[in-house]
C-alpha cells in the first residue's frame, strides 16, 4: 500500500503518482486509487493496477512536492498475481526506495494549519462546536505568561475544552501550562519530558531551571551518527527536581505517549515518572501507552519514519530511533488514541466551546 510521503503538505490536495512498466503498452494497463485520489493524511490509499500479463514485474513511481519544495520520491517492484492484477494491499514488494530530505530539528515549527490541527479538526472536533487555534511563543518561556494568559483565555474561552497536543521539547511546556493554567481539559504528550529542559522557564514570579545534560553520556551509534538518549540525566535523582514540573496541581486529563527506542531521551522513564508523580498525589486523571520499536517523532499516520535527522540543539544529526513496520504501526495506533482522547475529554454534553490546540515538536 503506498501512501502520501510529505511532511506539511496541505491535505486537500490531490496526491499524484506516476506509474512506469517495463515492456508493456501503457494504453493497456488500468491503474486504480481507492476510494478516491483525494485524500486526508490519516487515510491509507488503495492501488490497484489492471491489464498487466500475468506474473508480470511492473515497477511503480510515485513524486511528491510538499509546501517548502523538498521532493519526495518512492518505488516499488512488484509481480502481477495469474489475473494480471497487482493489489498493493495484497502484493508483495520484490525491491523498492525512497528518497527525500527534511530537517527535523527538535523545534521544528509547526504553521497554524498543520496535519495535526487540520484533522483534528476534521475526525475529533466534527461533530462539536469547537474551533481549533494553534498557540505560539518563544521556547526560552512558557508560552502563557500573564500576557498570553489572559489571551489564551480570551473570547470566553473556559474549560472544559482546552487542549494540549505536544511533542518532543513541547512536551514540558504542555504540562507546564496544564499546571499552571486554569480550563485545560486534556493534555496529550508525546515522547516528551517531565522536567523542563534547554531554558528556564518563567511564569509570573516563578522561574524552573532547565535541567542540565550530561555531555558525557553522549555516545555514537554503529552507524557513527550521536546517541545522545542518556544525556539528559534522571529528573528525579537529587539536584534535578527543581526542574521537575509540578503537574499534581493540574486538573487536566493526561495522555502520555512513549517510544521505548527513543533514542532523543529516555521518554519512557519521564512517562513513567509523571504518573507516579500524579498517583503519588492521589490522582488517576493519565494513562500511558507504551511502543516497542517506535523512535522518537510519532506523527500521524502514514508520515515516514525518521530514524535520524538534524537536531537543532545540538547542532549536528543525531539518532531518532525506531524501526519502520513499528514506528508505523505506533502512528496508527496513537493517532486513534489522540482523538478518542480528545473527544471524550473536550465534549462535555457538546456545549459551545473553544478548543485552543498547541502543537509544536
């Protein structure tokens, strides 16, 4: 099954593929995109070629140009089945490729119509009166200082239904605000950390440090590329709790969402500690889902695995762990989480309300 390859491309567009065969009169041959050409990122597409002579190898291309210009290219070898046909759903791949370069740093910038707000929109907050406003803000300070709180609250904006979907170094400031702010009814996190990280964090009087890498934990991967999963030490171990965030003062809703082959840190232990931190106070307001084999950027569906990129940080190119089939499989099964998460805990008796999304990795 061959699906839609480019980061940030806009989700209504049609996605064109280019079949090439090898020895065969193209007039021939039927090429089928079901249910339709047109499709949102979260929804496979399903190929089906005709006319082909039985047993036939037929290599199939496909070229994608996303919203910044980088081109993404695949390709697969496949045999036709004794009908002629090839069922990519069915057929197996006999060789294939795929091309494409994108900078993933840790703050990749997400523009206000992104994969994730738009459907969101679409699958979760259909069927409500709820708008989705994307949030922004330097990551040196949480995004709602008293400024942008009383913007974030503005407009009659109150919880229930005030969302937070973070990823990556988003993942401190969401349950920043979530500990802070009063209305958010859910949290989701995403291969984040429970301490604060890179800057310190201000919000009115208060300042939590950043917690403090340990550069000798840095290693180098078979491959030669920076492991750098150790560097961020134990948030719970003496000296680092100051930069622990204080969530059993949020009455949000949490979602917290692991890798155990993020290899950016150790998202499974910050995951584990942030519950037992909430069930330490006394509250089962979180669930944790756990993905072995997935590495560090769960996306939605059908987005390409990205086992290593620039790590904007850092300053160099660095491990992001995971194996496709699982790192794959992860992103379907999240994706369905998010939004059954998002729907239980935004719509209360489906009330007029705002739903403010932040989503920046």
């Amino acid at each position: 099954m061959l699906h839609q390859r480019a980061y940030r491309e806009v989700i209504s567009k049609l996605w064109f593929i280019r079949f090439q065969t090898t020895g065969l009169n193209s007039q021939q041959v039927c090429v089928r995109l079901l249910p339709s050409p047109r499709c949102f990122f979260d929804e496979p597409v399903h190929v089906k070629v005709d006319g082909l002579s039985p047993h036939q190898k037929v290599e199939l291309r496909s070229k994608l140009k996303d919203d910044k210009g980088v081109i993404f290219r695949a390709s697969a070898l496949v045999a036709a089945d004794a009908s002629g046909q090839v069922d990519l759903c069915r057929s197996p791949s006999l060789g294939g490729s795929y091309t494409g370069v994108e900078s993933m740093g840790l703050f990749w910038a997400m523009a206000a119509e992104t994969p994730h707000s738009k459907l969101l929109k679409k699958n979760v907050l259909g069927s409500m009166t709820v708008d989705i406003e994307v949030l922004h803000g330097d990551t040196g300070e949480l995004l709602a200082t008293e400024t942008n709180e009383r913007r974030f609250m503005a407009d009659g904006v109150q919880g229930p239904g005030i969302g937070i979907l973070s990823i990556s170094k988003s993942g401190d400031l969401a349950l920043s605000m979530a500990s802070f702010l009063s209305g958010i009814s859910a949290t989701a996190w995403i291969n984040g950390s429970n301490a604060n990280t890179v800057a310190p964090l201000h919000y009115k009087d208060l300042i939590i440090p950043s917690i403090t890498p340990i550069v000798e934990n840095v290693t180098f991967s078979p491959s030669g590329i920076l492991d750098i999963r150790d560097a961020l030490p134990d948030p719970e171990t003496e000296g680092n709790r100051g930069s622990v965030i204080p969530i059993e003062r949020s009455n949000s809703r949490f979602l917290f969402a692991a890798s155990e082959d993020d290899r950016n840190w150790n998202s499974c232990l910050f995951a584990q500690q942030a519950a037992a931190r909430l069930r330490h106070h006394g509250k089962e307001n979180f669930e944790v889902v756990m993905y072995p084999r997935a590495g560090h950027f769960l996306e939605v569906p059908y987005m390409p695995h990205c086992p290593s990129g620039f790590h904007s940080a850092v300053g160099q190119v660095v491990v992001f762990g995971g194996e496709a089939k699982a790192h794959h499989q992860a992103q379907l099964d999240l994706w369905r989480r998010v939004q059954e998460f998002f729907r239980k805990h935004l719509d209360r008796n489906n009330t007029a309300q705002k739903a403010m999304l932040y989503t920046r990795g």
